[in-house]
C-alpha cells in the first residue's frame, strides 16, 4: 500500500515515541474530570484571572491545534463536547533535567489528531481565551493519519473545509472530527428519539421487539432484500415493515405497542430515499384513526419543543418555517387531488384514471391497477404542495390491503397520511380486523403480482390465522423517523442524519 508522505512521517513518528519507553497506543483509564463545553462556559475569574471555580481540572481528546513558542506552547484538545485551549510549559511538564516529554515528545513527535490528555488549573489570557494551564501531560494514542486541515479566518469565514459530499459520508467518522456542527444533526436525531420514546411510555404503551429475518415479508408496499437460510433451506427476506407482527401482539391481548425498528427495502436511493431506515410504529387497541390524528398532533407538538429545548414547536426547513402546532388540516386524497388538479377521481374506474392521468401528463405501465395510478397523480402533482402538517385521509381501497373499509364511504379506507414540508412522514390506519376481508385484499394482492407489480404484498397464512383468533378494533401508525430527523434539523438529504449512509462501493 503506498502510503503519502505525512503518514510516513506518522509512523516514523510512531517509533521513536516507543524508543522514548512511551506506548503510543496505551491500555489505561484516564480520569476525566470535565469537558472542554463546561469549562468555557462556566469558568469564573478572579482580578487575577484564575479560576474560582475549575483550580484543577483533567481534560482528554484530539489534539487540534498547536503554536510552540520555545519553551512553552499553545495548543487546543477537542473532546466530544468541543475544544478548550491549553497552555503547556516544558518546566511544568517535565520539571526535572530530563526535558525530553516537552522537547522531543510534544515538540517534534506529536501530531495533529493525536490523543492527549491534561491536568492542569483553568486561567484566562490576556486575549481573554479561556485556557487550560498544564501541570500533567499524558499521551493517549496515536493518529497515523493526517486529517484535513480546516482553517477559520477571524471573521469566521471557513477555508480548505472538508465539504465534499462522498468523502464526508463515507468517512463519516472524519466528518464528525472536523465539522462540529454534523454532530450537532445527529444530537438532535437522538433527543427526538428519546422525545419520541418518553411520549409512548407515558401513555402506557410496552416497546417490543420483533423480527427482522422473515419468512414472508408484509406490512408495506415495497421489493424486499432476499437471503437463503442454509440450515433450514429456505428462502427468507429482511423486513419491509413490521406492522404484522405488532397486530399479532394485539391479537395476543397487549393493548398498546411500539417498536422502533430497522427496516430495510430494496429499491432506489436518492436524498430522501436509503434502502436501509429507521421507523417507529405503535398500535393501540380500541381505536381508530381519528384518535390517531389527534395523539400524533399531540406528539409531534410535544417532541419538536422537547428537541427544541422549550415551547418552541417550530422549525425551519427549506425556507419554510412550520409550525407543529396542532390541530393539523385534514383533507380527503379526492378533495386534495381536486384542489390541485382540477380532476375528479371520485367513483372513477381504471380506464377512467388512465385518461385523467394522461391529461395530468402522469407516466404509467400496464402493470398499475386503480390503486397505483391514484397514487402516482397524487404523487406527481399534490404531494410537493402541503407544507404545513397535513393529513391526507380516507384513501381508496386499492391502495390500503391492510386498512379497515370507511364506515360511511363505500370504495374507502379509514386511512390518512401525514404529510410536512411536501413529503410523507407517517401513515396510519383504522386496522382492518376482518380476516374474511383481509384473505380478499391479499388475493387482490397476488393478482397485482402475476401482473408484474414486484411491490405488491404477498399471502400471510400465519397472520390471517391471527386475525382468524379475533382482535379487536386498532389503530396504528409509523413514522419514517430519518425523515422526521430531516424536518427538525433542517437537512435536505437523508445522508445528513444517517450516520453511515449505503454508498455505492469504492473505486
């Protein structure tokens, strides 16, 4: 492997720390006191500059900055919470003869992105930086490659950033190193989570877990990932979506539950597609899909000022400000597409959808029945529009398989979508509980295959056999939490809030 000069540089580097009896890569616990955030800002001054309140202090990171001035120097540690700066003295360090820890060692040996550590007592410069007077120095590891050096003007302006969009996702972990503010995205990611969790807990549901290898693969619209299990020589699929088995716990007597849940589906990548993602769903006995819009405008209201850190339940995206206030719109997908479109769909047959797509200029193939045509003029020309939260409810039955029929509106489903910023970000139904009407859908399903639909849902025996058992009325709904992410930290790729996105292999 031909190696550049800097890192050749490293690893010569590398050997005489060993030469000087220190372990460039040492086994030991370090005793961390504080983060370099707390120390700059919580620091207080006496008249001599001194800290009142950090007299000693012992800090660890990356070293990421040095200036030597002889016998002393400057430098700057970043840690998880950020940089602190450091003042180091060689009579302090090494305050016997043997000057060799400050004169070989931090002088000449240390490189940027080495880990460091230091205890020392906090002080303010002249210049009124808030800094680290090193008493100890200790070396922690070794970094035998250079990372890019991004520079900051006084003026904040950025040079010689590390921006490129592939080399940021595909090494994520030097993105995170020298662009604080990616971390920041990923902070907020696990606040929302944990918003998200803390909701359901508190309204009494249990979180489970349930199967991500799956002899049938159901619950979404959607080609799957195929593997073969060797042992039991079978054909097996990593799941689209996990709504069966959560109805089957339903089914079991649980009467609220919820899975956040890695699913995975086998189609095109783009800035808010990643064949691998993040849901949540949960399902709630005794309900129905009005309850369900009104506990995801309570939800949704309460997470984003939970991850905005107040009352604040807005935020900024793509030039929108949107308010997750409730109460949220609630439009038919008919009325939606009239308003938009002009088109009446209502009580109209494939062929008539077909001549009101062409007019549309909507691209079809022979393979889409009723459903599928609805959904690609709703897609092409209603979709992008609602920007605020907006329910779009009571679909055609085409389009749901797993959606109880409309208790008021023959030929649709008590169904909604809640839509933001122009996309979709949850889906949710009045469950269909019918196991005579669910084998019927299903079978509709199949005949959507033989013609050529590799997206449509197969026959679950095993959960028509629950359904056979009884469950009750249920409403459920999941949430794409990537893009849920995107929406409250204002990204407009889902690459920005994975922290390892799927990439196309490495030349």
């Amino acid at each position: 492997m031909e190696r550049s000069e800097q890192e050749l540089v490293r690893r010569d580097n590398l050997t005489k720390i060993r030469e000087l009896g220190i372990e460039p890569f040492p086994a030991a616990t370090f005793p961390i006191t504080h983060l370099a955030k707390e120390i700059n800002e919580k620091a207080e001054f006496g008249e001599d500059n001194m800290s009142t309140n950090y007299q000693e202090v012992t800090v660890a990171g990356r070293l990421m900055a040095r200036r030597i001035m002889g016998k002393a120097a400057f430098a700057s540690i970043q840690d998880s919470s950020g940089r602190v700066q450091i003042y180091v003295s060689r009579d302090d360090i090494a305050p016997g003869e043997d000057k060799a820890l400050y004169n070989t060692l931090f002088k000449k040996l240390l490189d940027l992105g080495d880990f460091i550590g230091v205890t020392g007592h906090v002080f303010k410069t002249r210049t009124g930086e808030t800094s680290i007077h090193v008493k100890e120095f200790t070396f922690l590891g070794k970094s035998l490659r250079p990372l890019p050096v991004v520079k900051t003007d006084d003026e904040g302006k950025v040079y010689d950033a590390f921006s490129d969009l592939e080399l940021r996702y595909r090494q994520r972990y030097v993105d995170l190193i020298v662009n604080p503010k990616v971390k920041e995205v990923f902070l907020k990611r696990t606040k929302l989570v944990t918003a998200i969790r803390t909701f359901l807990d508190g309204m009494g549901m249990i979180e489970v877990e349930t199967p991500i290898l799956q002899a049938i693969h159901g619950g979404a619209a959607a080609r799957p990932f195929a593997t073969h299990h060797n042992t039991l020589d079978m054909p097996m699929y990593l799941r689209i979506a996990n709504e069966l088995y959560l109805k089957r716990l339903i089914v079991g007597g649980f009467d609220a539950v919820y899975e956040f849940s890695k699913n995975f589906r086998n189609e095109g990548m783009d800035r808010t597609h990643n064949p691998e993602f993040t849901a949540i769903e949960f399902y709630v006995a005794y309900k129905d899909y009005n309850w369900m819009m009104d506990t995801t405008e309570n939800m949704l209201e309460c997470i984003i000022k939970a991850v905005n850190g107040g009352d604040n339940a807005k935020v900024m995206a793509d030039e929108h400000e949107i308010n997750f206030t409730g109460p949220y719109r609630r439009l038919p997908m008919a009325d939606a597409i009239k308003e938009f479109t002009g088109e009446d769909i209502n009580g109209a047959d494939e062929d008539e959808l077909r001549a009101i797509a062409k007019r549309l200029h909507v691209a079809l193939d022979k393979t889409m029945g009723r459903g599928k045509i609805i959904d690609e003029i709703f897609g092409d020309h209603v979709e992008a529009k609602l920007i605020q939260p907006t329910f779009i409810t009571d679909y055609p039955v085409e389009m749901s398989p797993l959606t109880k029929k409309h208790r008021s509106k023959e030929g649709l489903v008590e169904r909604f979508e809640l839509f933001v910023n122009g996309k979709e970000i949850a889906n949710s139904y009045s469950e269909l509980n019918d196991p005579i009407d669910q084998r019927e859908r299903f079978e509709e399903q199949v005949e959507l295959a033989n013609r050529g639909d590799d997206e449509s849902m197969p026959m679950d025996e095993d959960f028509l056999r629950a359904l056979e058992y009884g469950m009750p009325p249920t409403a459920g709904i999941g949430f794409g939490i990537d893009r849920l992410v995107m929406l409250v930290t204002g990204q407009k790729s889902i690459q920005e809030v994975l922290f390892f996105p799927q990439m196309k292999p490495e030349a």
